[in-house]
C-alpha cells in the first residue's frame, strides 16, 4: 500500500505584511489512493486539534507520495 506525506499549512502575515507559510501538522498516511489518504489525514487533524472542520486552522493540504 502506498503511503503519503500529508501536510497542513495556513499562510500568516508577519509585522511587515509579508506571507509566510506555516505547518500546523504533518502525518505519514498508508492508503490505497491520494483521496483516502486526504480523508485519512483529514480525520487524524481534526482528533488531533478538537475541531469540526481542518480549514477553521488550516488553509491548505498538501499530498506528496513517499518514496519506496
């Protein structure tokens, strides 16, 4: 089965107004496809942070195979 990095960002501004992006969480993730490994993580996030929504903390996931 494959697995995936799966990373949580939210883009902050600093004191300047410049944009950075920041990791709120990361997961290794096995699943069979890029979608179950969305949910998978998904889910995990929202355990992880007591929260209903991943977005109410996050902006944006990012999937990424690992290497084998």
């Amino acid at each position: 089965m494959p697995s995936f990095k799966v990373r949580f960002i939210k883009t902050v501004c600093d004191d300047t107004g410049g944009e950075h992006r920041a990791c709120q969480a990361a997961f290794k993730v096995d699943a069979a496809s890029l979608s179950a490994a969305a949910q998978q993580a998904e889910t995990h996030f929202c355990r992880q942070k007591s929260v209903g929504d991943w977005t109410t903390i996050a902006d944006v996931l990012e999937l990424r195979t690992s290497p084998a």
